[in-house]
C-alpha cells in the first residue's frame, strides 16, 4: 500500500492510498473489509452527532 494523498480538515485527516494486490480476490476482499469500516465509522458518527444535537 501507497499513500498517494493526504487531506487534513477540521478534525480529522482523510488518506488515499493506492493498493497493489496480485489476486482479484484478494483485492475484493481487502476493499470490502475498508468499505465496512468506513461504513461503521460513518455510521457511529452519525448516531453520536444526532445524541449531540437532542436537548
């Protein structure tokens, strides 16, 4: 894996990173393991802005 790109904002820094996997499966693999965790990270995100904003 490769850092090609690094973006800082307010709270957080986003990376983009290019992968270099020999096997298709592999590489599907690898990339549905990363999607479900950005997916769960937007997703307590999400549910822990909406606690904060309810009085």
């Amino acid at each position: 894996m490769k850092i090609i790109r690094t973006m800082m904002r307010e709270e957080d820094t986003f990376y983009g990173a290019k992968l270099q996997v020999t096997s298709d499966s592999a590489f599907r693999s690898l990339r549905a393991f990363i999607m479900r965790e950005q997916i769960k990270l937007h997703i307590d995100r999400k549910s822990n802005n909406s606690k904060i904003a309810r009085p």
